[in-house]
C-alpha cells in the first residue's frame, strides 16, 4: 500500500497509510518475538537463517532501527498528511530495513 504510493500508482489517502503504517508497527513487535532462541531447533520450513540465532545483537539491532524508522514515518505521516519529500524519505528508509534485514537474515 505504501509502496504503491511511494510509485504513484495509488493516491495518498492520510487514513489508508495510517493504517497501513499501524499495522507494520504491530508486526514489528512480534517480529522480536518470534524468534525466541528456542524456535532455533527443528523448523525446517523456516526461511529464517540461522545467523539470526548466531547474530543475536546485530538481529535485534535491525529489528531496533526498523522500529525506530517507523516511528519516524508514524510521526511524518501524522503531521505531514500528504505523500511529501519527508513522507517519501521516512517511507523509504523503513522499505531499506526490510531489505537489509531479507538480505542478511532470510533464506531467497
Ligand atoms: C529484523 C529483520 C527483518 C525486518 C526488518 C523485516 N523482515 Fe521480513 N522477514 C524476516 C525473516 C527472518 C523472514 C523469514 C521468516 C521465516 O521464514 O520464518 C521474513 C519473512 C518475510 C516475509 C515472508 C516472505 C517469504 O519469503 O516467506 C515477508 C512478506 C516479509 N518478511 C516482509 C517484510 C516487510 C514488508 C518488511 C518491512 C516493512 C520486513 N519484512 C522487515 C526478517 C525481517
């Protein structure tokens, strides 16, 4: 949805990213959660790496920044209520966090 508006091919809705963004910010909590040092064993449909387990601190650092950028962007989107140059960046640095995390810590 986000990346959609980052596109263009959809129009900013305040609401709709609001949402949107709501959503993520829920996720991002489990997504500490979810990988508990237990769940390290025997979970062979995983596509999580088991660098994950091996890098804790710098895991939960990524998990750390990521929540942080969507605050940020949380915050842009509140006082901003448009699809802005800082709306944009603050969207963007959160789509870098997903994918230097997928890159390090995910199986392809
Ligand atoms: C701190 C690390 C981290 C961040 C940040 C992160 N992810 Fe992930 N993501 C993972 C890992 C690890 C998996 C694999 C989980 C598994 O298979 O158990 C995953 C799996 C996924 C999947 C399932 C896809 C598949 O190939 O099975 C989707 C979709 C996804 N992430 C979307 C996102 C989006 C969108 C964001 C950013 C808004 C994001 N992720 C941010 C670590 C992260």
């Amino acid at each position: 949805m986000i990346g959609n508006v980052l596109k263009g091919s959809v129009p900013y809705d305040a609401a709709a990213v609001q949402k949107s963004i709501a959503r993520v910010v829920f996720l991002s909590d489990l997504v500490s959660e979810g990988f508990p040092e237990i769940s390290n064993i025997g979970e062979p449909d995983t596509k999580a790496k088991a660098d994950i387990w091996t890098n804790r601190a710098d895991f939960d650092k990524k998990v750390k920044d990521f929540q942080a950028h969507l605050v940020a962007l949380q915050q842009v989107n509140d006082t901003e209520k448009d699809a802005s140059e800082a709306f944009k960046t603050a969207a963007n640095a959160v789509a870098q966090d997903c994918k230097a995390c997928h890159d390090e810590y995910k199986v392809k």
